[in-house]
C-alpha cells in the first residue's frame, strides 16, 4: 500500500505481546527515485530484522549529519566545531568535517563547488537568524536510530527519528520507545 508515493507497511514484534507499528519504508517497489547527493530512495526489503542498539547515527554522506543530535556547538578563530565526548572536531573551514561532506555531497550530486564555498556553506549550516546554534538538532536522522540487523549483520537500512519531528517531541510530551528483540517487516501481510 502506498500514501503519497512511499510505502507503507506494519512492523510486528515477534515474541511480543501483538506489538505492531505502521511505518514509511521508501518508495514501492520497483520504484526507485534518486536523490540528490547520490542517494536512493528504494524500499526496505521485507523480511525478519533485529533492532540494533540506540544510537546518534551520524555518516559523512549527509552533510547535516555529520554532527551526532546534541552535540555542543562552538566558535573558535571563526571556525565551528562540535563537541563528541570529550574531543572537540572542527566542523568548518578547509579542513572541517562538515565542509568535506558538503564537497562530497556536491561532487556525487555532480555539482561543482569551490573549497571557499563549501566551507561558507557549511558554516552557514550552524546559524539560525544570525546566532549560532549551540546544541545541534539537525541531525537527518533525528535524535535516536537503530540499524535493522539481518542475520546478526548490521544492514544499510534503518528505523530513525527524523529532526524535525524530534524537535517537536523534545518541547512537548516524552517519546518512550520499548525496546524489542525481532522484528518482521512486511508490506502487505501478517504474522
């Protein structure tokens, strides 16, 4: 079954207590729709997963995503950096984290983008009408992910909050998410 175009299917927990949840898992299948930056939108394959732990899940591969959700935010000489654990990483300028996703976004969007203009972007990235942000929740992934692991393999498919909704959960009632062992995910049938 489809809603505007992404397929939606139920989650059953297996060795639950009937547990289910509708979820958006991609386009139909056999519908396929690139994105920019080089990524795809397929759907995820119907079959039995195990939830990985909960995680920040950051990837070089979106630029917003670099920065795990909650990471403090900093200025220093003019650059940005974000804090993991005890480590502060640059985010901006020629050699920050975040400008080099931005390059790699746009080389594999094929868009050309000097090094100045990726690093003035990436720094962009980090103010909101003018202030920097110091904690960072935007984050594609949102807040919490978990991989969906087949056969004991953690997998390239994942169950995630996304930002925005993440932000609005944050400044109303509490998100509690039961952890569970096995998962089914299936389109169209049941358990």
């Amino acid at each position: 079954m489809t809603a505007e175009g992404v397929t939606v299917g139920t989650i059953y927990v297996l060795h639950g207590h009937g547990e289910k949840y509708e979820m958006a898992g991609g386009p139909p299948p056999g519908n396929r729709q690139a994105g920019p930056g080089g990524h795809v939108a397929d759907f995820t394959p119907p079959g039995e997963y195990t939830l990985d732990h909960a995680e920040h899940h950051t990837t070089a591969n979106w630029p917003l995503s670099v920065v795990p959700w909650g990471a403090h935010i900093r200025l220093t000489e003019g650059d940005v950096e974000y804090q993991v654990g005890q480590t502060w990483i640059l985010a901006t300028g020629p050699r920050g984290t975040v400008t080099r996703a931005m390059q790699l976004f746009a080389q594999r969007t094929n868009v050309q983008i000097a090094p100045e203009d990726a690093a003035r972007e990436a720094r962009r990235l980090f103010f909101q009408r003018g202030s920097l942000i110091t904690v960072w929740t935007y984050n594609d992934f949102g807040k919490w992910s978990w991989n969906l692991k087949r056969d004991g393999h953690r997998s390239a498919y994942y169950i995630h909050t996304t930002a925005r909704r993440a932000r609005v959960a944050s400044r109303s009632a509490t998100i509690r998410i039961r952890t569970v062992a096995w998962l089914r995910a299936h389109p169209t049938s049941r358990p």
